[in-house]
C-alpha cells in the first residue's frame, strides 16, 4: 500500500495548476480566433470554408510568432540563476512576472478560471509557449472543421 507524501501532492497541485492556466490561455486564444475568422469569412462571403482556411493560416501566423518569441535572443537568456529568472526581456527580467500580459489578465478573468488560483510564476508556462500550444489548438479546430464536419472537402 502506497501512502502519498505531502511533497509529491504539492507537485501534482502544481503541475494541476500549470496546465489549467495554459488551457485558459489556449482556449481563449482559440475561441477569439475561430469568432474572428468566422465572423471575417462571413462577412467577405467565403462561409464556412474561408473561415477554415482563415484559422489554418492564422494558426500557422502563431505558430512563427510564438517560434520567434521562444528562441533565445542570447546565450544569457539560457542560464538559469539562483532565483529562477532566466535572462533579460526588454529590460526586464522574462522569469519574475511571465503571465502578466493583458490578454492573461482577461482569460484568468473569465470563469471558470477566476476560480483557480494561478501557478507559482516559477513553474508558469511562458506566454510565448502558451501562445505556441494555442496556434496548435487554432490548427486543430480547422482541421476539425475539414475532417469532422466536412467543410471545403
């Protein structure tokens, strides 16, 4: 019989956390973009099938962004300290506040996630890294949208 230590539940807690808080930032991400593409498509008259091909090349757009972002601008940027910031970011240091971006604000705003107590901003995903898991998520829904539902097959 296994008996859980408090150490391994605060690290099941956090890791619970982490991936909460990137899959409010995905879904907002997502849902804002497949709105806007939908809405876009409808209104220039490409339906359903603008919309899709929208969200494959916005999702892609992301994806390049979020590569741009993620990719080290310094060998500086790789060592991590004692205190767990790594490098520095515009003058300021990228590891002491990574998720206070406005649109972070907004979706820990939203329920059901201004319930959850955000993560230690030491275990936080990165905003560049949630934005890189959001582009796949954007990709997916038009994939969804071809190979589910059948739209421009």
């Amino acid at each position: 019989m296994t008996s859980y230590s408090s150490p391994r539940l605060a690290r099941i807690r956090v890791a619970v956390l982490v991936c909460a808080d990137t899959l409010a930032y995905i879904t907002g991400v997502v849902l804002i973009s497949t709105i806007i593409a939908t809405a876009v498509s409808l209104a220039v008259g490409g339906g359903f099938e603008g919309a899709k091909v929208g969200l494959f090349l916005l999702g892609f757009a992301l994806m390049a962004f979020a590569t741009i972002r993620l990719w080290p601008s310094s060998p500086e940027e790789l060592e991590r300290t004692q205190s767990g910031t790594v490098g520095t970011e515009a003058g300021r240091a990228i590891g002491a506040k990574p998720d206070q971006t406005t649109f972070q604000r907004f979706v820990r705003a939203l329920p059901p996630f201004r319930w959850v107590t955000p993560p230690p901003p030491r275990y936080a995903i990165s905003p560049p890294g949630k934005l890189f898991w959001s582009s796949l998520g954007v990709l997916l829904v038009s994939f969804v949208l071809e190979a589910v539902f059948g739209v421009g097959v």
